[in-house]
C-alpha cells in the first residue's frame, strides 16, 4: 500500500506466534539484530526496498485435484537430505546486489496438524533453514510480549498454528541466492474440510544509495477466519 511515493506498507496477514485467541492486533514488527539507526524501529526510512520469498512444504498427493481441503497431500521435499521430513527452496534476489545491504529478514511459517506442539519428530516451535551450500541452522520461534511460543493448536482453531523468528543475523551474513526451510510441523493425508498446509515466507529489507528514499513498516499479527468468524479488520495510520 503506498501512502505516498515515499512510504511503502507491507502486511503480512496470519503469521506470527501469540496466545490462544482468535484474533491478534497487527503491529509494526521491530528488530533489535539490525544495525544502527535502525535498531528497534516501527519504519525503516532509508534508500531502498523490500522483497519476499517464500514456498510451501506439503503439495497434493495428484494434481488431479486443485485443492488441499478433502484431498491427500504429501510433503514436498526437494533438499536431498534424508534427516529432513519436508523442505523447499525459494530464491532470494535482490537488484544490484552488490551495491545493496542487507538490513532486515523475519522468517515466518504456518501450518495445520495435531494439537502436539511435537508431532511425528516435528515441533512446531522450530524449523531448519540454510543458503544452499550451507548446512542447516535450527531457527527457533521467537517470543512475542511474553505470550505463549505455541498458538492456535486446539481442535477450536482447527490445529493452525504460525510462527515468527527473526533472521536478520543469518541472512545479512549469507546474502543473496537459494534458501532452503525444512521440518516445518504438519502432517501428510486428508485434512478434511480444512485441509492440512504447511508453509513459510520470507520478508528481506535492503537499502542501496542508488535507489528512492521510502518509509518501509513490517506489520504482523494472527486473524483466524472461517465461516463463523466472520471477517476482520485491519487499522491502518
């Protein structure tokens, strides 16, 4: 959502990590792993942009069928790791890279299983991520506001949950290219009228002196929606 030419909006919608209830107010999403004067901000006002990647986990058994609610899916594993249950890759690139600095990525992944936070080897509060060529690194939820790491497990949220970890550090440090998420906690099989998922994303922001001055805010937060919940609402100044 542009504001003006200067100020860029990006949301993020039902992706992070809170206590159990059906909705969690969108926030600005700060970071203390940036570099000065960045540290702890509501909006990164800088000469830059930013970029998200992102891809899923767990695909349909057959392409016959469009659809993961009453379908079988399967987990996508694409790293060719045999200690890994699940993983995908997406490429992160950035425009003139090598003028350009990285200074911000938030990982987030959601996902349905079984009310478990530990489930078939996979917990809910990890993943694994590395650059290709790397070896995988356990990235751990963060917490928010002191709230409960694990949310939305319960049979009366449908066994959604979503996470959110701060990788600013590991992403600064191994740059552009192919990144890889593994053992996101979901299961294979029918998920009923639901259907089971499981996928993360994404958001990198990076400043380069070549490009416009603009105001770039992350907000985040949970909306739990289905029929009976109705829609929800997001305030915006």
């Amino acid at each position: 959502m542009f504001l003006n030419r200067k100020i860029i909006i990006l949301l993020l919608f039902a992706l992070s990590f809170f206590s159990l209830k059906a909705q969690v107010d969108f926030t600005p999403r700060q970071s203390s792993k940036v570099p000065e004067p960045y540290k702890n901000v509501n909006s990164y006002y800088l000469q830059g942009d930013f970029t998200m990647i992102g891809n899923t986990n767990l695909t349909l058994s057959s392409y016959t069928n469009t659809r993961n609610n009453n379908n079988r899916m399967i987990f996508v594993d694409v790293d060719g790791d045999a200690t890994t249950k699940n993983s995908s890759s997406a490429v992160l690139e950035i425009p003139d890279a090598e003028c350009a600095e990285i200074i911000y990525a938030g990982l987030y992944w959601s996902g349905r299983g079984d009310e478990d936070i530990v489930y078939n080897g996979l917990d809910k509060r990890k993943v694994k991520l590395k650059k290709a060529g790397q070896a995988y690194q356990e990235i751990n939820a963060n917490r928010v506001d002191n709230n409960p790491e694990i949310s939305f497990t319960r049979n009366d949220y449908a066994r959604i949950y979503a996470a959110y970890a701060d990788v600013t550090e590991y992403v600064r440090t191994h740059g552009v290219g192919n990144y890889f998420v593994a053992d996101i906690a979901t299961r294979e099989g029918n998920g009923g009228g639901t259907g089971y998922f499981g996928a993360w994303g994404m958001v990198v922001i990076y400043k380069n002196s070549a490009m416009k001055w603009r105001d770039i805010t992350v907000f985040d937060g949970y909306g739990y929606m289905n029929k009976s919940a109705g829609s929800k609402t997001l305030p915006v100044s």
